[in-house]
C-alpha cells in the first residue's frame, strides 16, 4: 500500500512507552501481545492497558499470563501459548478467535536466546523455531482477526539480525544447526528470519491495508532475556549498562508501532530508537523473505499434529 509521509517523531532512544502514548486514548482497542508476563513485553501490555487497550496477553502457561494480567491492571485477557510447542499455538490461535474480538494491532515480542550446544524440537533449531516459526504460525493464524485498513503488526527482531546473523543470510540448509553450531549465531539468524517475516507479511496484508513493522527494541537490562547466556556475555551487558536502555525505553518502539496514529499507514519498514532505521541488507531481497516463508511452512506441514490444523488464513 502507498506510504504516508512520515511526519518528524518527536521520540528518540530515551523515550518510553508511555511517552510514546501520552495523551492518547485506546479505549476500544484490541491489542495481542505476546511474551507479556515479563521485561518489555510485561510493560508493553501495561502501557496500553493504561491507556485503555483491551490487552489480551499471551505467556506460556496460563498461570503466568493471569498472574501478568492481573499485575498489569487495565482490561486485559490472558491466554497460555507456548511457543515452543506448535500444537499449544494452534490452540491458542483458537482461543482468541474465540473472544469474538476483532484485533486493532498484535506485538510479536516474546523470544528466547543463547543455548550453548544446540538444542532442537520438531526438526529445526530452538531458537529458530520459538523466535521465529513459533510466531509465524500464530500470526498466520490470527491475521484474519485485524481490522482491514487500520490493522497493525509489530514484529520484536534485533540488531543481532545485522550484527550477529550468517553471512549468507538464512542457512537453509542449516536450519538444525547440524553444521558449526554457534548459539549467537543461529540467535541472529532467528532475528532476521522476524525482520524478512515482517517485510513478506507487509506485502501479502498490503491489500488489506494492514501495517507491519519490524523493531530493534534495543539493548536492555532488567529483564530474564540473558538468562541462558553464557557468563561472557553477561559480563558484557553488565559492562555496557550505561549505554543500554531501561524497560520502559525498551517498550517505546513497539508500543509506538502497535498504538501511535503519528505512525498509521507506515508499513515494511525497520524501525530503532522510534524512528526508521537501516536494517539487514537481505531486507531487500524478497527472493529470500519468500523463500523462509515456504521453507517455514513447509516446516509446520510436517510437524506431527498439525496436519489437521487450521490452515493458514494469509
């Protein structure tokens, strides 16, 4: 769809979610927020809540999304999703199409990072399969859900998919990581694979006029994400704390994505620090985003379970 003129944001790395939001009212919006019960997903959810978002919240077990729910405030609806678990997606995806809600924006933010030795489920590598086929799958299945002309999206990657991710782009051939096995590396690949879903994503919705955003949401302390991380790059997120950002500025480039109409009609763009940023130069190949999305559902059609699954509604 034609791109509006992106109008000057007055935002910037040190903004937060509720700046990002000041004075602006939600009432009557549906928001899906996945990884909600803690880090930037947790403050992405209660930011929009407090301006009067319907958040529905989606964690991994449904313990963790009512407690996140509650803790949050607002009107929210908590829904149990595990994203390494394809069948609990599929459910999931049921579930919301159960609330008869249509959708005003989704925010992909949940992910993992850092095994050490591989780690793999369902054929494909862990961190591959969670950050980026986990989310495939729901979104593809929940789409039908936004509203045609103002729907949006907005997929979590990182500056890991141009730092950290392959020369080559995605290893299709690699997608086990049977072959030279390096956790920061198959990381960002994972994250590329969300900011080439997100571009593919832009173009098939663009008929619909639905906006779809890719996001580095920044380097940020204070939340469970370097848990699996070895010691090493602990140290460095400690050494780096004065140049990394707080929860609330790390929420501030997805809740402006997700809820802001200074941004409406911006779509297949990445975005850092609340502003269009260069991403990947495979952002630019639509041979390779077309490509991960055959290859990833080809994935999903020979993923047990799942051959009597809904089919994919994009």
């Amino acid at each position: 769809m034609p791109q509006p003129v992106l109008p000057t944001l007055p935002f910037g790395a040190r903004s937060t979610a509720d700046e990002v939001l000041a004075g602006i009212d939600l009432s009557g919006q549906t928001i899906l927020v996945t990884g909600c019960n803690a880090g930037i997903g947790f403050e992405t959810m209660r930011s929009l809540a407090a301006h009067g978002a319907h958040v529905i919240g989606i964690a991994r077990s449904a313990a963790t999304a009512r407690e996140a729910c509650a803790r949050a405030g607002g009107t929210t609806t908590p829904v149990a999703c595990d994203l390494a678990d394809l069948a609990s997606i599929v459910a999931a995806a049921e579930t919301v199409h159960g609330l008869g809600r249509p959708l005003d924006a989704i925010v992909a933010n949940a992910g993992m990072m850092g095994h050490r030795t591989v780690e793999r489920r369902d054929g494909v590598e862990m961190q591959f399969l969670v950050n980026h086929v986990a989310h495939f799958l729901l979104l593809t299945r929940v789409a039908d859900l936004l509203r045609d002309k103002t729907g949006r999206i907005a997929v979590v990657s990182s500056s890991a998919s141009v730092q950290l991710a392959p020369r080559e782009g995605i290893m299709f051939d690699n997608l086990d990581g049977h072959r030279n096995y390096r956790a920061m590396r198959f990381y960002g690949q994972s994250k590329l694979a969300n900011a080439l879903f997100a571009m593919e994503l832009s173009r098939r919705l663009a008929g619909r006029g639905i906006a779809v955003n890719a996001l580095h949401p920044g380097v940020i302390l204070g939340t469970r994400f370097l848990r699996r991380a070895g010691p090493f790059l602990r140290l460095i997120g400690w050494a780096g704390r004065h140049f990394t950002k707080s929860i609330p500025q790390g929420a501030a480039t997805q809740v402006l994505l997700a809820a802001n109409p200074l941004v409406a009609g911006v779509t297949g763009q990445y975005w850092a620090d609340c502003q269009v940023a260069r991403g990947s130069r495979y952002l630019n190949d639509p041979a390779m985003a077309s490509r991960l999305w055959t290859v990833t559902e080809e994935i999903l059609a020979r993923t047990p379970g799942l051959q009597n699954a809904p089919a994919v509604w994009v």
